[in-house]
C-alpha cells in the first residue's frame, strides 16, 4: 500500500517506514500528510476517510492509477463528475473531473450538479 500510495499520490515518506507504516508527504509541502498504518481490519462499508484526487484529465489519471494496481468500483452515471476506485486493499476513493473549473470552482457553463 505504501508504493501504490505513493505513486498515485506522488508522495514520498516523511520518514523511513516503520512496520506498521509510514506517513507520505507532498514533497513541494503543499499538500496534506497521509498516514498509512497497518491494520488486520478490512475496508469498511461505512468508510472513515474518503479521499478525492482531482484531475484536469481524469481518463489518464484513471488509467496510471488502474496501472498502479487500483480497479474500478463505479464509472461516472449520468450528471457524475467522477469515477470510483479502489485501491489494492479495497479502500474506495474517487477521481473527479476538474476541466472546466476556475478559482477552484466548476465554472457555470460545466456546471454539473453532483448528487
């Protein structure tokens, strides 16, 4: 999980891994941490974090993510701006679309209502 994550993110580790995992960091410090740690749990349904990777070309950034190991959970339905994936444990995530946003916002003539 510690190279899909890092690869797909393109992180790198904060510090040397430990046995029970590692913490990635945005190597140009402008992104989040993202803590890994080893757990016997398996993915829940009711999922406790939810990451969303946006993307200006969400078909390329799909497909190197499905070559770094992820699969699809759901493609994008009518009115949907993103595609779900999950990663080699099964922990879900999306890739949402980002072309046509402007100052961090869809701009209204893409306006998509996510529901």
């Amino acid at each position: 999980m510690i190279r899909f994550w890092q690869a797909a993110l393109r992180y790198v580790p904060r510090d040397p891994p430990d046995p029970d995992g590692v913490v990635l960091m945005d190597p140009e410090g402008r992104g989040p941490n993202v803590s890994l740690n080893l757990t016997e749990e398996p993915p829940l349904g009711d999922y406790r974090l939810h990451l969303d990777l946006y993307s200006s070309d969400p078909d390329e950034e799909v497909d190197r993510l499905l070559g770094l190991g992820a699969t699809v959970n759901r493609r994008p339905g009518p009115g949907k701006d993103f595609v779900t994936l999950a990663d080699p444990d099964g922990n879900l995530f999306d890739v949402i679309d980002k072309r046509g946003w402007v100052h961090g916002q869809r701009s209204e003539p893409d306006a998509r209502k996510r529901t």
